[in-house]
C-alpha cells in the first residue's frame, strides 16, 4: 500500500471505513483478493513472491495493512518481508495493543514499515521508523510511505475527501473508489523529499499512480459495520491504469 486513508470510530454505522491504493512493482506477481486456501479465515490480496499480504481482513474482523517506508532508490535489504506483518497478526489472537508493542521491540528485522491492526475494539499503529506503537484515536487518519497522518499532499488531499463522504454519509464503494482514483499529482513547491529525486517525487506523488514500470495496481475498500458484517471490495488495474477486474465480498449478514 502506498496511500490509504481511514475514518475510524467516525460514523454511527460503521466504525471503520478504509479506502486504499497499494503501489508496487507491475511484474512482481500477485494474487487478487480472495480467502486463502492455506488460511481460509484470511481474506486479502496475496504477494506470491514471499507469501505474505499488504492487506487483510477476518471474519473475526481482525485488520491490518503495511506500508513501507520511502527511504531513497535503495533502501538496504531487510532479513524478513514486511508482508509477514499484517499475515502474522491476522493469523493470531493477540490484541492489537499486544502485536504493535511486541513488533516495536523487533520492527529492525524489517525494511522501514508503517503497520495498523484492529480487532474492531481498538486500532493501534507501529512504524520502526518512529516513536514505536501507540493506539490510534477516533478521527480521520492517513497514511503513505511515512508515519501516520504525515502531511503529505495525496494524504491530505485523501483525508479531506473522507471527510466530506462522511459528512455527506455516502460511504458507497463507488464512491470511495472514486476518492482512490485522483491521478492528479502534488504541485513542485509541495513535494516531500525522500531521496528518489524530484522527478519520481512527482510522479508518485499523485494518490493514483500511473506508470509503465511501478504504479497502483490495485485499490481496496472496508466497511466494518456495527452488526458485525463486513463488505470488502478490491479493483484491480493494469500498467496503463485501466481496470482489470473488480471482486466484491460481504462477510457477515448486512448486505453491502
């Protein structure tokens, strides 16, 4: 995931709503969503080159997702997948306050990461690039290739548009794709600065990125409802940006 914003505890219906954009390379090979045949209660995308996911949920209504951490053109090579990281704790039990202070204390074994979890009661976040783990409080949130709710353009851009869906309450799939979709990108004097050099700043710079070689390839959205059901939905994009194929998922009774 490259870009991802969250209403969390926001609305009376549902008490997360997530909309999220994973950014990587075209030619590593993925899954689409699905429930994992070696772990059916896990529904999520799947990375087949280390097995793990960026992204998943559970009928138990465990979440998590992973970003990385824009550390320049070669970032130094990790002992172990950040992919592991939302596949770990969707696979167990522990809280989410217990897993984020646990991979506070062994987050270096990771290239640099962003993590959230929830188990519906509460969300918590960890990055091995900051201040460790910490619960997250009811609002909007975002969250890119930096810690959580670092002002970047496409996060501030995204958090507002949440806002106003809130606002509006139309928390509709269409509608958060529509917000996933922006492909404009920041202005030269807004760009962050993460060591890839202004021109690839730019063209990463915009919540959905196009491009022949590294791009969106894929956009999720969650809604947690107070009942307990949950709709997932995932579209998937080629190179070109042009949608390959959208799967919808309802766990639980509410219909979507």
């Amino acid at each position: 995931m490259c870009l991802l914003v969250l209403a969390w505890q926001s609305h009376d219906e549902y008490p997360l709503v997530f909309a999220g954009n994973r950014d990587e390379r075209h030619a590593r090979a993925t899954a689409a969503a699905s429930f994992w045949s070696d772990t059916p209660e896990i529904l999520g995308g799947r990375d087949l080159e280390a097995g793990g996911t960026w992204l998943g949920i559970t009928a138990g209504r465990r979440f998590a997702v992973v970003t990385n951490f824009r550390e320049g053109l070669e970032p130094a090579k990790a002992l172990r997948s950040r992919g592991e990281l939302p596949t770990d704790f969707l696979r167990g039990r522990v809280s989410p306050a217990e897993y984020a202070r646990d991979l506070a204390r062994r987050g270096s074994d990771y290239g640099g990461f962003s993590f959230l979890c929830s188990n519906a009661a509460s969300l918590w976040f960890c990055s091995n690039r900051g201040d460790g783990a910490y619960e997250v409080a009811p609002g909007v949130h975002g969250l890119s290739n930096h810690l959580l709710d670092t002002p970047w353009p496409k996060v501030e851009r995204s958090k507002q548009r949440m806002e106003l869906l809130l606002e509006r309450d139309s928390l509709s799939s269409g509608a958060l794709f529509r917000l996933l979709a922006d492909r404009e990108p920041a202005g030269d004097d807004e760009l962050p600065d993460t060591g890839i050099g202004r021109d690839l700043e730019k063209r990463v710079s915009a919540p959905f990125v196009v491009n022949p070689v590294y791009g969106t390839r894929c956009s999720s959205v969650l809604r947690s409802q107070m009942d307990g059901g949950q709709y997932f939905a995932e579209r998937r994009f080629d190179a070109a940006g042009e949608t390959l194929e959208t799967r919808h998922f309802q766990l639980g009774a509410t219909a979507p």
